[in-house]
C-alpha cells in the first residue's frame, strides 16, 4: 500500500510541539461515497487547538494517534463508484464533517456530499480558509432570518469567522458593527462595519438598538447581548458551552451534559424571557447546500480573503501556535503542496 504523511495529534496539551507530529501512514482509499483529495492547503480555526489541547473531549472523541484539522482545498485524486457530481482532477474545497478531522495530510478521504468545487477566482490558499467559516456563518444567518435593512453585531471582526461574517453580512443588505483592538480598527473598517475600539470605548454603549448579535466569543458576551436587542431580537452564538436543548439533543450527548446544560440555559432563558428574545446555539456540520451557496458568495468577488499568514507544511506547530495566541488577523494556512 502506498505511504503518505500526515500531521497527527500523539497526546493532548497546549505544548503542541510535544503533542503533535507528522507520521508516515497508509494513503487512504475513498469508499464508494467518498472522494480522494490530494491536499494544496489546509487552514486552521479555533476549533482546532482547542481540540489539540483536549478542552473538547466530551464533543469529539478521538484515538490517538488523531486527525487534525477540518477546513482543506485540492484535486480529486480518486472517487468512490457511487459519486456523480465530481470526477478526477476537480479542485475542490470542503470542511470535514466534525467527527473526521484529517486534513493536515498530503491526501484524505471525505464523504462526496460536502465537497464541492472550489470557486475559480480564489487559489487554494484562499479557498481553504472560507469552508468552516463560511458554512458556520451561514448556517446562523438562516436561523436569524438576518433581512436587508436589520443591525446586526458581530465580535472580533478581526478574526476568522469575524471577517468573513461582516462581508457576508453586509451583502445581505445588514447593517453591521463590530469590535476589534485599537491595531485592527482601519482595515476592518475597509470589510463594511462601523467598528467600535473595545480598548478604548463600551460597545454596549456604543451600538443602537440591535436585531441580532453573533455571539463568537461566549462568556458575558452571551448575556451581555440581551439588553442591545430590540424586541424579538435574535442571539446566535458559536461559543461557550451554553447549548439549547435542541442542540443538545441534536448531538447525542448523554444525560448527564444535558443536565448541565439546562443548568447553563436558565439565565439565558429569563433574559430571552425579559427582553422579548430568542436564543440559538449552532455546532457547524457541513452539507451541500450551504457549501454551494458560499461557493456562490465566493465567486461574486464581494467577499474578500483575509489571511494572517501561510505556512509551510513542516511549520504546523507555528501555526496551531498562532491560532493558540488569539493575535490573529484572518485565517492561518497551511500549504500542503
């Protein structure tokens, strides 16, 4: 069988250096569903070290040696008999599905139905680093019903899913504001938010009347969202561990989490209550759909890419580094050929 290498994650810890390493493994073959991408770049998103560190072991369990990272661009190099929609040397871009981390490799199988291919007008750099952003982001712009002319606040404009939501935001027709350090102010300005300096000013003083706030960074920023909404404004959030029910249940978790997370939900659930609100929490899992209506929104030229930095395939502790230090301006990417 033929080798490849491929990037794995040995134990967990924030020592990545210690925790990770490229290993000389199978070349997998795709199944009859399945496509064979020979991997260009790879791009990393918070997600990933979190996982690396092991703060998620209840949402995805992993042997060791594991995968890692989701969000990939390439060639198809093999498909499986029963897919129809892409053929051998096809570039292509995908997010893998939450369970199949792997894309830190020079090739990885992925289920046909959440690949696509890439839109022409970006490279593979670029295209890497929209999957997950863009699909998560979509997905809590459909639960909101985000319309044309409505205020929305997005946090940490800056980063990843920061950047990308603005501009798709404001291609909705939203009005969109946003934070950021005093460092990143102007060029975040130049993706279409007023931008409120949270080093130098209250945001919660700063905003008009919201209708809907996207929760990127949980904590107090979760109920601190409450009072900015109009009534029957829209919290979604893609942080912290306050998942409703439906979520919850969406994902299997045993009835011990679920315990813990009507716990976590009461104090959400009076302020939904008290301001006339709802709430959502959103754990991004590619499909179609949503891949082909970013692919879409790629193409128009409106969006922008935002990278912070590109990475050569043997820098991958740098990067996950990096993406560690929560310094990052856009997305960091791993080329893998």
């Amino acid at each position: 069988m033929s080798k490849m290498k491929a990037w794995k994650l040995i134990k967990y810890g924030k020592d990545f250096k210690a925790g990770m390493e490229i290993l000389e493994v199978d070349k997998p073959t795709p199944a009859d569903d399945e496509v064979l991408i020979e991997c260009h770049a790879a791009a990393l998103n918070p997600v990933d070290y979190k996982i690396a560190e092991g703060q998620l072991k209840l949402f995805y369990k992993q042997k060791m040696p594991a995968g890692l990272a989701f969000d990939c661009s390439g060639v198809v190099a093999e498909v499986g008999k029963n897919v129809k929609h892409l053929k051998v040397g096809d570039e292509v871009f995908c997010t893998t599905p939450t369970d199949s981390p792997g894309v830190l490799a020079e090739f990885v199988t992925v289920k046909a139905d959440v690949v696509t291919q890439k839109p022409k007008n970006l490279s593979y750099a670029e295209a890497a680093g929209f999957a997950m952003v863009g699909l998560t982001t979509i997905s809590c712009m459909e639960v909101v019903n985000l319309k044309a002319g409505e205020k929305i606040l997005i946090h940490a404009g800056s980063g990843g899913i920061g950047s990308f939501a603005i501009q798709y935001a404001r291609q909705l027709g939203a009005e969109v504001f946003t934070t950021t350090s005093t460092s990143n102010v102007d060029w975040v300005e130049e993706l279409g938010a007023k931008v409120i300096d949270y080093k130098k000013e209250d945001y919660r003083k700063e905003v008009p009347q919201l209708d809907v706030v996207y929760d990127t960074l949980g904590g107090d920023f979760t109920t601190d969202a409450f009072p900015l909404l109009s009534p029957g404004g829209r919290v979604v959030s893609i942080a912290g561990r306050r998942l409703d029910e439906e979520t919850a249940e969406q994902y299997g978790l045993n009835w011990l989490f679920k315990w813990f997370m009507k716990l976590q939900l009461r104090p959400i659930k009076k302020l939904c209550k008290k301001y006339d609100a709802s709430y959502k929490f959103i754990l991004n899992e590619p499909n179609m759909e949503r891949l082909t209506k970013l692919k879409k929104a790629l193409e128009t030229g409106y969006i922008k890419t935002v990278i912070n930095h590109t990475y050569s395939f043997d820098q991958v502790v740098e990067a996950f580094e990096m993406q560690q230090s929560g310094r990052s301006k856009g997305k960091n990417v791993i080329l893998i050929k």
